[in-house]
C-alpha cells in the first residue's frame, strides 16, 4: 500500500514525504480531524482560563507530546478566544457540504 496524500493542510510530521491533497492538485483542500475541550454556554471566565492553563501546561509535558505525536496529532493549544474563532470557520466551511448532501442533525 502506497500512500497518496494527506487530507490535511500542512503535510504530516508521521509521513513528512506525503504531499497533501492540495500540493497534489485539489488547491483549498483541508479535510483535517481535530478535538478540543468545550464546556457548558456561559461558563465562568475563571474557571475557563484556570482549564486553559492546565491543558497549556499539560501540552508542554513531554510524556503528554509523545503520547500525542504516537496517535499522529498535532498539538495546537490556542486560547479560547482562538479555537471559537476555529471552530466557526470549521462550521462556515461545512455548512454548505451538509446542505448539499441533505445531511441534517438528528
């Protein structure tokens, strides 16, 4: 088996001579998986940044990155300010594919 490309932006540090889907002809293209910690709406500040900064201490930890590099995830930590911003273009982007396949939220 012989890989063809990575759906993420950026080439993958686990297979760094696989090019994307985007250096292979489809330019735009970013179909990437990604996770994150979410709480419940209107969630004190204090308690949101006193997470943030245990999660922000948590990816400095080298058994913590290793761990992570093994499952081929690419450790971002943003603010909580920067991942909502994500997580609404993410939404922005998919939007229209949803409509488009008539997938609907059961």
């Amino acid at each position: 088996m012989r890989a063809l490309a990575v759906t993420t932006a950026q080439r993958s540090k686990t297979l760094p001579d696989v090019p994307t889907v985007a250096e292979a002809g489809l330019p735009g293209y970013d179909a990437s998986v990604w996770w994150g910690f979410l709480g419940p709406a209107g969630m004190a500040p204090e308690l949101v940044a006193k997470i943030h900064s245990g999660l922000a201490a948590a990816l400095k930890d080298p058994v913590v990155l290793t761990a992570l590099e093994k499952m081929g995830a690419t450790p971002v930590g943003s603010s909580p300010k920067d991942f909502d911003a994500f997580m609404r273009a993410e939404a922005a982007k998919w939007e229209p594919v949803l409509k488009e396949a008539n997938i609907k939220v059961q």
